[in-house]
C-alpha cells in the first residue's frame, strides 16, 4: 500500500498577505506536497493537502484513518483549529500516524496536546539562520550538508520548552545571537513527532532544496509500522499459573 | 528555606472500604507524610497533606506557590478533579514544581497532560511483584537493594504508553508473567517528575521500607532548582548587531 | 545498491559440542543468514557470514568496507578476537555500518570499545523467557506481537551495565524471577547499534519464528544512511567575518 | 563524610608558555580548586589537585579510591597520560566516581574510554561564545543566566562525536558561525560524567563567575549516590523455584 500523506495548512497568511502570496501563490501546503512528491523516498507516495477551512478543519476521522504522515503549519489561526480536532490528531498520533510539526507549528494544538509542555520560545523577525547536522547517522539528515544557510527567517531562540527530544538531528545557529534545537524526533504512543524549526511566510524556506530534502526524509521517517498488539490496555489475564 | 512537600490523596477508598482503612486509618497521604518526614534527606522539610475535598481541589494556585515538591495518590476519583486543578498543577510542574506521581497516578489528569500520551498499561489485581534497580547508581535507587519483593500488589504491565522516560530506575517483575517500567523520572518544562508504580490501596506497601525510601529518595531529587532566567519567552532583541 | 550483511560467527561451540551442532549444524551464523534472506524487508540483500578464523578474524578492512550491517555472534571465544579486529570493528560502527550484537555479545570486545562501560549482568542456565515489546512503534518491533515466550534459554538479568538505551524496544520476564532489557538500540558516532539477548547456543532461538523476523527488522533498522559531511573534524575557518 | 574532590590537571602548558602562566600562576587545576572551595555547595568539600608528574600519573588507586569527584583538564600531553591510568579512571568512573571532564579533556583517554566514539569535533583558535541554558531546571543551571558571553575562547563546533548526552544543559552559539552541545550528562556505569566545553588555556575562562558557578554545580550533581547491590554481576541462584 503507498504511503498517504496529508499535508495540513491554516491558509490564512496568503490570503491576505501579498508578501505570503509571492512566495506561495498557492499556499504554504502546496509548495510542501510538490517537496515530498519530488523526494526519492517518497516515490508512489498519496500526498494530500488540506487545510483550515475544510469540513472538522481538514482533519475529519475519516481524513485521518486514511492518513499515515500528516505535514502541520499553522500560526496564526492556532486558536481557529477546533479543541476537539487537535484532539484527534493527537490521539491518532498516539496510534501511530507520523507528524511533521513546521515551524510555529511549536504553538499548535496538537502539538502543545503531545507535548505537556508550554512550548515556549524566543523569537524575532528578520535574521540570518545557519542549521547544522548533529547527529550525521540519523536518516532525516541524509544527503544533507554538514550545514547550510537560510538568508532570512524568523529567529527562534532557546529555552525551547519541550521534552528532551528522543533523537536531536539538527541545531540552528543565528547571526543575532541565538541558537535552537530545530530538528527534534520525539517518539509519542506509537506515532512519532519530528518537529523542524524553519518556514516563516514571508520568507523563501520550502523552496530550498535542502529544507525539501529533510521534509521528505522526515515524511519517510515517521511513517508508521505495524505492530500487532492491541492499543487499548485490557485487564489481563495472568499469564503465568498462581503459586 | 525548608523544602516544602504536600502529599495529596483522593482520599476516598479509606473512607468507603473497611480493607483500605485497615492498611491506612488516617489516608494513605497520612502513612505517605510519615514515610517523608522520617527520611533522613528531608529532615527539616514542611510536610503538609491535601485531599480532593479540601478548597479549589486541594491544589488552589496559592497552595501550590507554597509547593516544592506535590506528591499524588489518586485512582476511583480522576474524574473528580476538576480540570482547572489538574491544568494548575500541570502548570506549576512546568515551571519548576517537582511532582511524585504513585500508581494508579498514571491515568490522574495532571500526570496524562503531562506526558501527552494515552498512559494506558495491563492490569490485573492480586499478584506479587519484585523491583528491580536498573540505573544503580541514581540518587532515587541510594540505598535500595539490588531487587526487593512486594508479596501482595496489583499488577501494572507493558506496554505502559508514556513517552520514553529520561531516567529509568527501576523495572518490575511479577509472578504472573509481566514485566513494567516502574519507576520513571521524566522531565517537564523546569519540573521534574517521577513516577513510582507500586501502592495499590488494599496492600501495605506504603508500610515497606524500601518504598518508603524510595519516596524519600524521589522527593529530593524532584526537589526544583533555582534558574535565573525567565519563563515566558518575550520577542527578544537581536544580541549581535545587524550585518 | 543492495544491502550488504555480514553475520560474524567464532563458530568454536558448534564444532566442539554435540548438543550445539545438533541445534546449528552450519553454525549460529548459517541459520541466521538464512533467517535474514527470509525477512522481506532485505529482499535483494547480499548476505555473507564469516568466522573467527578467517584471515583477520573474518573481519579484515576490506570486509568491513564492503559491509553495511553486520551481525556478531561470540560467546566463548571473546578473548581470541584480536584488539586491532575489535577496533577495526567498532570504527567502522562509528564511521556508519550497523551493528546487531546478539546475546553473549555483551562481552564481545567491539561491543565493549562502543559501549564505555562493564557491560556486566546477572546469567543462569536454564531458564524460561518471556520478551514484550516496550515500544509498539518501533520499526523493530513491526510483526511482533505484544509477548511472545522461549520456553528454553539462559537468564540474563538486571542490572545490566550499559549507558541508558537511546530505544528500549523489548523487555524480557524469566521464570527464575529476573527482568532484563533486551532489546537496546546504541547510536554511536553514524552507527546504529541493536543489542538483542536471546541465542544461547543450545537453545533453538534462532530458529523462533518471532526472533527471526526481529533479527530481520533489525538489520533493516540499523543499514546506514548517507551523509554528505566528512568524519574527520578539520581545523575551519570562520563562516562569519569577525567583528 | 565530606564530598572529596580531586583536580586534576596535565600542567603543561602553564609551565612553558607565558601567556597561560600568565592566566593561571599557580596553575588551572589551583584555580578551578578555588571556584569549587568558593562555592556554596561544596561547603565542607576536601579539594585537593593533583597533575600529570604525581606518582601514577596523579591518578594512582589509592588516590582514586578517596575520590568522590574527579575534575579533568588536559590537551597537550594527552598522550602522555599512561594506558592503565586512563583505565583505573575510567574503572573508578563506573563504580560510582563522577568525572567533570572539561575543554580538550573532550580528547582525554579515561573520556574517550568512556564514550566509545571518536569524540572529533570543529575547532578554531579565538572567537567569541555565548553559552546557553537549554534545559533550565537542571541542578548545574542553578543560579546560572539564560545566557551570558565568553569574550575570549578557541571555539569547539559539532558535529561533536559522542553519544546523544543523557541530558543536554547548556548550548554554545559562536560569533564565527558554529554551534555546540557544550554542557552534556552522560551516565556511565554507577558514575556521571559532565562535560564542559569552555576553558582554553590562553583565555581567562576559569576566572568567569558563571563558568566557576557552573564548574561548583557540575561537582555537586555529579557526587556518587550509595547503591547497596553489588558491581561484580554473578551467576545467580533463581529466586523462584522451577515449574
């Protein structure tokens, strides 16, 4: 069976924002799909898109049961997303659906649901970003550079406040001064999360070629894998004879 | 300044069931409370308790500023917690609050905002249960031996659906043929929590020395530290100048 | 490029011990080259087994380079693997080849040079084995249902000195009362490193349909990626003029 | 018992170069020996200091076995440092002593015994640091600022090849471009290892407030707990009866 992916965006920015709508005449999710459809791994992959104003906000179960990697950017209609919808993607994380959380994506519901924490950040328009590989193995920094450079984007800045990630693939180094953790794997139920720093609106991130690179190697990562077990914890039988 | 710990209990088993009562006359919190006030590590420390009946839940926004360390026993009444309540402690975990979550803790609301997974395990009552110490040389496992045994408990088993803990201390064995990560440390925002599966209200096992030591162990080391920095992340002003 | 597998046996037992040659009569590692040309997920996979006593130990640096994941069995001959084999293995672990170390290998000197530590535990002869899957999402877990029993193997137990696990696949329950993490996964440098427990010689393990399709998602699991940096770390030259 | 610490230093550079005398008269282990003396954890502490032309390297096992905290600075004479030296440290680091291995010692034997990887990284004489807290509520950031500057340091920048830390405390940003995990717990055996990144010879970094903070933290959190099991990992008698 191919792999189904959803790639998810609120949709907001480029309908009123020129600037937004230069850079992604079709908006943010489109310029995403044609990435990963482009992505080696990917190959023969269903990629999707939907977004905010779709019916259940694009997320509906059914949208999701068809669903093995869903792709989020959202920001500012964070708080637009219905509590009960962030609630579903969550849950199905929890059951093994992959998600690739973009940029202030850090703010969006299920994320902040999978997380526990604040998520909170530093943050400031209009720097110069340099992202590197700190853990050269792992498969989302294959065929990536030791670093590279964004020429603009927005600053996010430590203390980042998630978990400790699982699995740190790639920090951020910032000509103003900060530095990030912006490409963390955290493992939750059975889905697993990879959460990627860069994607401003305004700026020209999900045209460059290493940033389309680690969002298809990030699809292909968190794609789930059939285990056999149940999900729901039964009382359980002893397996042993009492003594 | 003394370190400051509040036990909170449900506290309605001993209340309902002539069984609990038995093991606990006055509430487990009581028999939990004794059990930290006699640990050397906290000798000086201000034990108080709370249960769900006392005002705002017991865990009012002024009752947790006064809090260090909140040590939680909750099972038949989750439910009751108002999601406020569970949302404030949360919250002052995050910002720095140690928290001992102890068995059936693992599904009480705080705890599952907190780890943002299902927290769903096997169960079955009436077994036996050895712990054993897997990270020997951790402060919550000072003192422990290599592996004790609980001669009556109720079973807690994998998969237990928690993100991957950042400590794990001690893993259980059970008679009838389970295996369960059971003592847990996981770091939350500036907060610290442990979780601890053994304490099951019909058997003694707050009355037993090696837990009693392990929650005197645990209450230390979740025990906040003080970070200068702030906790909410301002927009922050560049740090090197533009170029 | 196919994926190349090399499974390295000492093969010392076998040819010395009835009831072993009865249980392996190619050897440990025939049966789990078989087993791995079974897994669909390695279809099209070179496999090669090698032994102690091929030229350098069976893992010269022209082998291991032509290597992507090798398998290592060793039990009672740990001692006769020369140090510069040992090293030439666990460089090439760092420099990106994977490793699944099975059962004794504990104390096999490459696995020890990674690991940092005694890398001790507790053993008996003559147990019975009971392993769950901890981590239900884990590619290495795929297929393998949520317990699944060896009714013959040697206890290993807890504590078990390695550095805490970057994954914690699967947990292991003995009859004799012991627990044990059994299913470890070790990023060392680009490597990916998969300690496995069970296989003692005169067990049918490998032969266990569970444990040959773990074996199989392991060698998956650990195949390197491709990463476009250098190993070496230069001297560099600054990326930022000073100021 | 008193928290015995003891500094050890190569004392090589101070001895032949006037700008490092310069720097540290007496030595950089006599001065990392006052900010410890000064700090208010280790009140009470015995520090002593003990360098590369001691008997046994300064590391003998006697000295070792009344050392609870071993503080390490080395570069130039790495090499230098005797085999069996390197492994009694290491040795005594797995049995429960706790090692703050710092700057250069990042090539230190005992350190590269004890993470099995290459330990490789960038580096770059002069440059400017700013060190950041990344996970806030740990005890080695107690009192230490979101972020504060190093005027003068040789710049170290990742990849930097060692396990993924257990805990990740502070990240590096510097005014050249790179970045650096450059406070880092990793657990090894009963013992826990910090490693820090600031202090090169030439640079007045051990004369900083926040790094000599930071230096008194780390000795502290590091302090070997007392686990009662033993370290030799025996053949054991079953604890249950066979069935």
């Amino acid at each position: 069976m191919p792999l189904r992916i959803l790639v998810w965006n609120e949709f907001v920015h480029e309908k009123t924002d020129d600037a937004v709508r230069a850079r992604y005449p079709d908006g943010i999710h489109a310029c995403i799909a044609r990435a990963l459809a482009e992505h080696p791994l990917l190959a023969g992959a269903e990629i999707r898109t939907a977004t905010l104003d779709d019916p259940d906000g694009g997320v509906s179960d059914a949208v999701l049961s068809d669903t093995d990697v869903l792709v989020w950017w959202g920001h500012m209609a964070h708080h637009l997303v219905p509590d009960d919808a962030a609630e579903r993607v969550a849950d199905h994380v929890r059951r093994g659906m992959g998600l690739v959380a973009l940029h202030s994506a850090h703010f969006a519901k299920p994320f902040r649901l999978l997380m526990g924490t604040s998520c909170t950040l530093k943050w400031r328009d209009g720097d110069r970003e340099r992202i590197w590989t700190v853990q050269p193995g792992h498969p989302i920094a294959a065929g990536v550079p030791e670093h590279f450079e964004l020429a603009e984007e927005e600053m996010y800045g430590e203390p980042f406040d998630i978990p400790a990630p699982d699995e740190l693939v790639f920090l951020s180094w910032f000509a103003g001064g900060e530095v990030m953790r912006s490409g963390c794997v955290l493992w939750r139920g059975r889905g697993k999360v990879f959460y990627f720093r860069p994607g401003h609106e305004t700026n020209p991130t999900y045209h460059d070629p290493n940033v389309r690179r680690i969002l298809g190697n990030a699809a292909a990562y968190v794609a789930p894998t059939s285990w056999s077990g149940p999900f729901e914890a039964p009382k359980a039988e002893a397996l042993e004879p009492k003594r």
